[in-house]
C-alpha cells in the first residue's frame, strides 16, 4: 500500500485502485468535499507526477480519454483548487508523494495500461438522485428525469414556463460552463427538439443561468456529471454527426423535416408567450431572432 496523507486530502494505492478522499481542512472547496471520495481503477490513468514546488508540490494525475464522466462534462474547464485529481503537498512530505507517484508508473508499465482513449466510462460519476441549488434554481436528476424549478430571481419568461421537466432519453448534450465571479457560467440541457436553437443561458428554459456565488455554482458539476455518465459514450458517436473539441460534444443536426418542425413548434410558443403578456415586444423581438440565428 502507498498512501499519502496531507490536509488537502488523501491518496491511497492498493496496486489495482487509487483512492482518492478530499481533506476535511475548510481550505479544501465545497465542489471536492461534496464529490467525496473517488475509487480510480488503474486501466484508467494514463499517468501521474509529482511537481515540488519550493513551499508546496502537487501530485497530479491524468486519467485517459473518455474514462470518467466528471472530465467529460467538465471539458477541463473546473478551477484547479476544485480538480480531485490534483493534491497539495507539504515540502517535507515531498519523499512520500514521489513515492505513490513511482509505484503507480511501475504498475502501469507492469499492466501495461494503454494510453488510448477509452471506449466507456471507467469510473461511475456520482450516485443519484443528485439535487443542487443555484443562482437560477434548483436542478434536480433522479437517473431517469431532470428537473428544474426556477428561483424567484431567475428571468421571468423562464418562471412563466414552470418547472422544466426533461426525460434522459431526450438529452443529447450537457454544456457546462462554471461562474467564475467575473463572467456568468451555464449549465445547458441540449435536447433533440433544442439542438439548433440556442438561447441565451438567462432566456432559455432548458439552461441555469449561473451569476451567483461561484462555490455554489460550481455543485451544478454534479448533475452536469450524473447526466453524462448516463449518456451514450462518446466513442459511440463519432462519425454520425458528433464532434468533442475540449470535453465538448456538438449535437447532431436534424433532419430537415425535423429542423422545420422544430422551428414552428419555438416560434408558436414564443407567440403565445407574447400574446399572454409574458414577453414584452421587445423581449419578443429579441428571443425571435435568436431563435431563428439559431436555425
């Protein structure tokens, strides 16, 4: 067994497994402490390394392709403190941290671990049913629906629809992007029915709109990461319409009987909207247009 313990967590490889548990230190970001403990397999890290520093060092490990869902919808885009694949080190625990870092290499050269991508997710993501709250609302996912009920705060065209309710088997696409406090985040639901028109994060029924504070914001990872794990792989969709620039998946596009009954469907309901006085002129003009850019 080769284990590190430092404030920032614990790393502990039994030769088949890294587990990795988040310190309890309040140093350490909510995202990590509510994530909780992450059991990687082996087959799943395509390295790790140990970078000291003249204070601190960080244990770093790089898991392969497509091996874990929290990657996947995160595109690398969560801050670095929030990274569980990431542990501070005490300078004087330097000797330790090489050492887990050494025996996980010589167990990936004795397995001989391949580097390529995967072609499923290796690790499960987190169990469900998950429910955070946000700055726009409360998004819930129980592995079958998704759910999500609009904050007092949240636009008023989004609180006119009522609570959004999404069937898994219509998603085709989670888009996350974090608060980072001085840019707004999302968390986007892409549908077969929404695909080509986007709206705006604040406008559109289908996505949070994340202006708040940005530890809390950032626990919308945790459905963004429970859908995901639930989709279909990406290995499965390359070369039917589907591309992953960065994490990110590009939705298919429809066909054109489909792309124009989509379009009729959005623009009657921003319609009725309209004439029930839940958009303004303006406000309908503007949605409009996106809509139909989006088309």
């Amino acid at each position: 067994m080769a284990e590190i313990i430092q404030r920032d967590g614990t790393w502990a490889f039994d030769g088949t497994t890294i587990r990795i548990t988040p310190g309890l230190h309040r140093s350490v970001p909510l995202f990590r402490q509510t994530y909780g403990e992450i059991a990687v397999p082996l087959e799943a890290v395509a390295g790790v390394v140990f970078e000291p520093e003249r204070k601190r060092g960080r244990l770093r490990m790089r898991l392969r392709e497509g091996a874990d869902p929290l990657l996947q919808a995160t595109g690398g885009r969560l801050p670095e403190p929030a990274d569980p694949y990431r542990l501070t080190v005490d300078v004087d625990r330097a000797g330790v941290a090489e050492y887990v870092a050494e025996e996980i290499r010589r167990s990936l050269l004795l397995d001989q671990i391949p580097a390529e991508p995967t072609k499923a997710y290796l690790l499960p993501g987190p169990p469900v049913p998950v429910s955070v709250r946000s700055s726009d609302g409360t998004v819930s996912f129980d592995g079958v629906q998704i759910r999500i009920d609009w904050a007092d705060t949240s636009d008023r065209v989004k609180r006119a629809t009522g609570p959004r309710i999404i069937g898994i088997a219509d998603v085709v696409q989670v888009e996350w992007l974090p608060n980072s406090g001085y840019e707004d985040g999302f968390l986007r639901f892409v549908t077969r029915e929404t695909a080509l028109s986007k709206l705006p994060p604040e406008k559109d029924p289908y996505a949070l709109d994340l202006w708040g504070s940005a530890r809390r914001d950032l626990l919308t990872a945790l459905v963004a990461t429970a859908v995901t794990a639930r989709l279909p792989h990406p290995s499965t969709r390359t070369g039917v319409g589907y591309a992953e620039p960065a994490g990110r998946l590009t939705a298919p596009v429809p066909p054109p009987s489909d792309h124009h009954d989509v379009l009729l469907r959005r623009l009657r309901e921003l319609g009725e909207l309209h004439r029930d006085g839940v958009l303004t002129d303006e406000e309908f003009a503007m949605t409009k247009a996106a809509v139909l850019r989006g088309f």
